[in-house]
C-alpha cells in the first residue's frame, strides 16, 4: 500500500530539499512566531453541545492566513472571507515552489491544474507534544482524516520525525475508515497529491508521528516540544484573498486578537493592524 510513484497524481520524493535549503528553512522558521487558534468565534460559535476548542497544534500561514474560525476555504460556497493576506515566502521557499510548480506542469495532466494555479498559500504545521504548567506532556502529533479544498495539486514538504500519512475511504463517525495507501512521509521529502481521487474522493491524515528523540529548537513554540515541522503549499484564486481591513467587522473582532499576538513579532502584521 506504498505509495511509489506508480500512481497519476501523486509524487513521493524522499531527500527532495538539500541539507543546505533545510537550514536555511530552520533559519527562517525561528524568526517566526507560530499561533495556537481556537476552533470556533464570537460569530462562528461551535455547534450545539460542542465546546470551543484549541487546534491540535501551533500553525503559521505564509501568502495567505486561513484563520480556523472563519472556517477554512472551501469552494463553491465559502470563498469569501476566508483568507486573510499575510507575508511572503521567503527566496528560499519561494525557489522551491517554482520548482515545485514546474515538476507538477511536467507530470500532472493539464485537466488536473487549474487555470492560474500556483501555490499561493503554506500553512506551516508543528507536530510535537504539548507540555502542561505542570510539565505533564500530551502527545499532539496527528491530523484527523479531512480534504484540502483548495483547488489543484498539494504540496508537502516534512522535516523532522517521519509522520504516517494515510489517504483512507471515510466511514463517518460511526465506524473504521479503510485505509486505501499510506506513506512514512521522510525528513527532507516532498509529496504531491491532486486529481480527482486524491484530492476529491478520499480523505487524507496523519496517523501518528515517530519519537525517535529529534526535537527542533527556536521555533518559539512555547509549551509546545515540537519534532516535526510540514509545510503544505496550496493554491487560493488570488481574488478571494483579502486584507485584513477589508474583512467585514465582525470577522475583524473574531480575528483581531490572533492579529495583535501576530503583530507583536511581525512587521507585516504590524503594518496590517
Ligand atoms: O502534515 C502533513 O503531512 C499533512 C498536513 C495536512 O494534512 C494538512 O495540513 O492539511
């Protein structure tokens, strides 16, 4: 159930990024200073007899921010008010997508690519374990089964601790899902996945991630012990991407308090304020 790359859309390369790029990468991340969202908001409340909770794990989004509580971009529907502006790539990461896009246009068919896709958006996720005011640890490294809806391919770049990535046929709450092909994703490596069958019809997750005893300094993840760091480049169509000050009001005041904390340690977000 490997995936080798005997499959259309879907890339696995190991090794992908050099000792060099990764560096400069671990450089870069440690001048960032990742956020811990809540699920849900003031307006977008969590459902009856749910409370509000935390993500599983610390975040950063470059090129556009995808704010948990204003529920993620997911066309046709929600498109509007979902992505907020944010910061550039860095030339290091900017270099590798170029490459990235370039390898997709070479070995996905065109029906498959939208028109105007590039990888416009990253979310930076950090796995690791939560650490309590007591020290206790909470294993937190995994991702429930779910889509991307961002149109188009998805990349993947890991460093760290290899994580089990799943793509499994969803039984809903109610029982197992089945796993269609899984893949230890590698430090250094890159994954592509999109068509129809990968990006439409199953879902995909993180099923746990090794503790092999490598652990990331400065990544200024308090409480937060972290020993995998992925990258996951998306595209959004550039013209539901806004700034923040263009968000109606009350989305402002449901992200306002993630945007000051941004703020304190960004430029970008300072100015956005
Ligand atoms: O960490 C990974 O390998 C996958 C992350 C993921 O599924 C996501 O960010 O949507």
């Amino acid at each position: 159930m490997r995936f080798s790359n005997q499959y259309q859309n879907l890339i696995y390369q190991p090794n992908y990024i050099h000792k060099n790029q990764k560096q400069e990468i671990l450089d870069y991340l440690s001048t960032l200073h990742p956020i811990w969202e809540m699920r849900f908001s003031a307006s977008n409340p969590p459902p009856a007899d749910e409370p509000n909770r935390q993500l599983l794990r610390p975040v950063y989004w470059l090129g556009n921010w995808q704010f948990a509580c204003l529920n993620y971009y997911h066309p046709p529907q929600g498109i509007q008010n979902r992505c907020v502006r944010a910061e550039d790539y860095p030339q290091v990461l900017q270099q590798i997508v170029f490459d990235i896009e370039h390898m997709v246009r070479q070995k996905f068919s065109p029906k498959d690519i939208p028109d105007k896709w590039h990888l416009n958006t990253c979310l930076v996720n950090f796995y690791g374990d939560q650490i309590s005011e007591t020290g206790a640890r909470t294993d937190c490294a995994r991702v429930g089964e779910h889509k991307d809806f961002e149109p188009g391919p998805v990349a993947s770049v890991s460093f760290g601790e290899k994580a089990m990535f799943q793509f499994v046929k969803s039984a809903g709450k109610s029982s197992k899902s089945e796993v269609v092909l899984q893949q230890w994703l590698e430090d250094s490596s890159l994954q592509i996945f999109g068509g129809d069958k990968f990006k439409k019809q199953l879902f995909h997750r993180v099923q746990r991630v090794e503790d092999k005893g490598i652990v990331f300094k400065n990544l200024n993840t308090t409480k937060f012990e972290t020993r995998r760091i992925n990258f996951t480049f998306r595209y959004v169509p550039t013209e539901h991407v806004r700034p923040f000050d263009k968000l109606p009001d009350h989305l402002q005041a449901d992200v306002k308090n993630y945007v000051t904390e941004l703020s304190g340690k960004s430029e970008y977000w300072k100015e956005q304020l």
